[in-house]
C-alpha cells in the first residue's frame, strides 16, 4: 500500500508534503508531484500537511481519482527508483493524463 497524489495537486504543488516526508519519496514533475510507491514507506506524514488536500491513503482515493493510483506508479516507469527526489530535482514531465488536463486555477 503506498499514498497516492491526485488532482488537487495539479498546478499547485504546494511542496509542504516535500518538507514533510522522511524518505523523500515526492517528486515533482511540471505540473503536480508525484509519490513513488516503491519509496513510500506509508508512514502517513505528508497526508495532513498538504494544503490542499491532494493526498489521499491508495484506499481512500475517491472513485473519480482512482486513476491517480496508476498515474503516481506510471511517472517513474522511466525512472525507476532512484532512492530520494533530493537526488534527481524536478523532472521536465508529466504522466500524458495531467499533461492533458486543462489549467488548474488555485482555491
């Protein structure tokens, strides 16, 4: 089981979460960030933080965000796992189902 970033977080990325978790397992791509569930140690902690409430237990994703579950796994099918986001820093990239969705205006 790992946590899972959805919607919300799109153009946002607020990066509290970033701060937040023990592990470094948040990555950010251009438009929203991104858990790595290889990483997650699902320790919780970044699920509060988060201002704008984008993260979400994988079982308590609500059903119009399920596909977040494969889209957060899908962003590291190029990169794998490489052990923290401190060490690659934001990727120039988005999974192709945020890339498409329109500008996401702040609450």
């Amino acid at each position: 089981m790992t946590y899972v970033i959805a919607v919300p977080c799109v153009d946002l990325k607020d990066r509290a979460c970033v701060d937040e978790c023990p592990v470094d397992c948040i990555y950010e791509g251009d438009r929203m960030l991104y858990v790595n569930p290889d990483e997650c140690i699902d320790c919780g902690a970044c699920e509060p933080i988060c201002p704008a409430e984008a993260i979400f237990y994988e079982d308590d994703l609500p059903p119009q965000w399920k596909a977040y579950q494969a889209v957060n796994a899908e962003f590291f099918d190029e990169i794998g796992t490489p052990g923290g986001a401190a060490l690659v820093g934001p990727l120039p990239r988005d999974h192709a189902l945020v890339a498409a969705l329109a500008p996401q205006q702040a609450p």
